[in-house]
C-alpha cells in the first residue's frame, strides 16, 4: 500500500496538460486522446557467469482503459558486461529477440498479427553514494511474420526505431521501494525526404526485492505523440512520396500502470 500511494502522488506531479491534444483546423472542439493501459509481466533470468546475462521475458497488455486485450509478447535476451575493471562493470551490450502477437476480433476481418522484432543495445549503471544513474541506447527491427487478412507479410513495411533512455533511482535509507525515473525518446526511421517522426517516454517506477531469487516491480508510464506530416509546411505530400495515411491528424497520450515479476536461478553449487 505505501508503495501503490507513492506512485499515485508521484503520478499526479507529472504534467498532464498534454492529455487535451489541439485539434486540427477546422475543429472547434479540444480532443481528448488520453488512453489508459495495462501491462503484466513475467521474467526468468540467469546468469551463468558473472559477465553473462540471460533472460526470457512474458508479458500481456491490455488497451482503452484496460478494457480491450491488445497484445502479447515473448522475448530472450542476453547480455555481457566485461570484468576488465570497474569501468567496464558498468557498461554491457545486449541482443534481443521478441515475439509479439496481437488479437484483433472486430470488423470485417478478424484474426491475429504476429511480428519479429530484433533489437541491439548498449547500456551503462553507475553507482554513487545513493544515487544510481543509466542509460540505453537501442536499436530495434520488427518485421511481420503474419497478417490477419493474408497478406504477403514480405510486403510489410519494416518498422525501424532508435531509443535513447535515461534513468535516475534513489535508495532512500529505511525504505525498500526506492523510486526510479526515467525518461526515454523515440525516433522511427522515415523515408528520405519526410520530416522525422517519434515520441517521448515518461516512467516512474519502484522495485522490490523478495528473498534472493524474487523481485516485484511496479510503474506508472506516460507515452505521448503530436500531430504529424511528413511533408514541411507548403509541401504536398504526393512530393515526398505520402500518402493521407501518413498523416497524424491529432495527438495522442497513452498513461500505463504495470507490474511485473521476476525469478533469477541461482547458480548450482559445484561439489
């Protein structure tokens, strides 16, 4: 309960006036976009040596305030911190593999999409006093591996992205759901031509240990997106090659509340 609430207080001091997108011209009317989502999840994790990182990842989302189920995913992940000195301890690189299927049962056309998305990082943690600062750096690659209607999934734009996250944690004595922020900036590879596109990441989240194997994790998440026209202003869009469908008429927030578990196998012990 002191955890949930120190999220919630912490949620509201988040700016929140983006929810209300402008709408385009000739709509007199402000668009309420803001969307409320669920995630859970499940992790197992080993490392067998030190420097040697695995992890298989399970999670279910859920969409429009939690009442529609969107998605769900698959991951394995490894990664490698080298031990050459207490520099290198607190970078690693990482590789990984997700599996995502998502359900649509409305319209027409009902069925499940699934994709493969392949992803590339570099990440750092370091430690001082109390504070624990990180970032990332990632690459990712999703392709479709099928369509609900069929289609050639060869024909299915790839969608390219690069993050870049920040992360800020404070261990506050007496207390063990020490509070993480982070912040994180989405860029979507366009075509040549087209102005660049992406959106913005806002996570408060706490952590907790149970034993040594489990740990119970928490957050609340704001995702936001403007207005988008690939074009520059005065430019039609059949110049760059766009389309209508290529425009992002209105805005749009999405807020998450999430929680996850994880289970790391502890080495065997050798005889």
């Amino acid at each position: 309960m002191r955890a949930a609430a120190l999220l919630l207080i912490c949620a509201m001091a988040l700016p929140a006036a983006a929810q209300v997108i402008n709408p385009p011209p000739g709509n007199q009317q402000d668009l309420d976009t803001t969307e409320w989502r669920g995630w859970v999840g499940a992790t197992l994790d080993w490392k067998p040596v030190k420097a040697v990182h695995i992890s298989l990842d399970q999670q279910w989302r859920w969409d429009n305030d939690f009442r529609d189920f969107d998605r769900q995913f698959q991951q394995f992940g490894v990664s490698w911190s080298p031990r050459w000195n207490k520099w290198s301890k607190a970078q690693y690189l990482g590789l990984g593999l997700r599996h995502s299927s998502r359900p649509d049962r409305k319209g027409a056309i009902q069925g499940t999409d699934r994709y493969l998305r392949m992803q590339y990082e570099y990440g750092f943690e370091w430690e001082t006093g109390r504070w624990t600062c990180g970032g990332r750096l990632r690459h990712q690659r999703q392709r479709a591996l099928a369509l609900k209607g069929g289609e050639d999934p060869g024909e299915y734009a790839m969608l390219v992205q690069t993050r870049l996250k920040g992360e800020l944690a404070y261990n506050i004595k007496g207390w063990k759901w020490d509070p993480v922020l982070s912040v994180e900036r989405f860029w979507v590879d366009v075509p040549e031509g087209w102005l660049p596109d992406g959106a913005r990441r806002f996570r408060l989240g706490t952590a907790r240990k149970l034993g040594k194997q489990h740990r119970v994790k928490l957050f609340i998440q704001r995702d936001a997106e403007a207005r988008y026209n690939p074009a520059e202003t005065g430019i039609p869009l059949s110049a760059i090659g766009a389309g209508i469908d290529d425009l992002r008429l209105n805005g749009r927030v999405e807020w998450t509340a999430g929680v996850s578990w994880r289970y790391r196998f502890k080495k065997p012990k050798r005889d």
